[in-house]
C-alpha cells in the first residue's frame, strides 16, 4: 500500500522532513482502510459537478503542484507544510465517499460529517503535526470561521480554483 500511495503522489518527494513525509503517506493508507477503499482511480475528486471526470488523484496532484507554485515565490511560507498539506487537503473524502453498486456517492458518515473535518480528525488522531491538521480543517468552507495560516490560505486558494475551473467547464 505504501508504494501505491507514492506512486500516487509523486509530489511526497519534495518533502524534506522524513518524519512528515512519513505520517503524510501513513494518513492515506488509514483513510483508505478506514473508507473501504481498494484504490484512488474511481474517486472523483467532487460530487458537486455531474459527471467530473477529474479524480480525486488528479485534483489533489494539481491543488499541490499550484500551491508548490506560490510557495517557490515566497519566503514566509513553510514548503513542506505547502506540500504535506496540500497532499493531505481532501484525504476525508475517504471517509466522506463511498463505492455502492459501481458509483461513488456519500456515505452516512460523509453526510453528518464532511471531509474537512473527517480529514483534520484523523490527522490528528495519527499525530501530524496541528499545523497539517489545520490546513486540512481550514481549507473549505468550514475554514471561514478561523485565521488561515499562510500555507492554510494557499490550499484554500488553489483548491478553490481548481474546483472553480472544473465547474466552468460544465
């Protein structure tokens, strides 16, 4: 499973600290465990736009790689938390999503809790750092309520404008 969550992520790479690089591909082998997931491929990366043919790989490759972007422009923003975080931003829709009769649709779970928050909990309960649980629980909608860190903003940006881009599409 370890090899199939880099191979995933090929951006886990880029992390400089051993340890977070670590608990970063340890929280998606839980979540895939925990959600009942055999692989990533199906998972599409929303259930807000029909027919989305992006998965949820792609769009977190993507929110990464955009958020990578910025971090190399500035020098007040901690890259491995960018990356770490980045990577980790959707990691509850494991829990949010599940495959019933061919289709991925939401969970009972995922209908009382949503992924920011299922993802935050889970990172928490596996030690990474408060600063990875914070961009995950501060990158959607539910973030409104508390002060973004630096990194915590950028997620939230770059996953917004992938989700944005992916809508207009439509």
């Amino acid at each position: 499973m370890r090899e199939y969550i880099t191979s995933a992520f090929p951006e886990l790479k880029k992390i400089k600290d051993d340890d977070l690089r670590e608990k970063i591909v340890e929280l998606w082998i839980c979540a895939m465990e925990k959600g009942g997931w055999q692989s990533l491929e199906q998972i599409p990366f929303t259930l807000l736009i029909p027919d989305v043919k992006t998965s949820l790989v792609e769009h977190t490759r993507r929110v990464t790689n955009m958020a990578m972007a910025i971090a190399d422009k500035r020098d007040d923003v901690d890259k491995d938390l960018i990356i770490a975080g980045a990577i980790a931003h959707d990691v509850g829709k494991l829990l949010e999503y599940e495959l019933k009769e061919e289709k991925v649709r939401k969970s009972e779970y995922g209908r009382l809790v949503r992924h920011p928050i299922s993802g935050a909990c889970l990172a928490h309960q596996m030690n990474l750092p408060k600063e990875i649980v914070h961009i995950i629980a501060a990158h959607s909608k539910e973030g409104e309520a508390v002060k973004r860190s630096r990194e915590a903003i950028i997620i939230n940006h770059c996953d917004f404008i992938d989700f944005e881009i992916a809508k207009a599409k439509k």
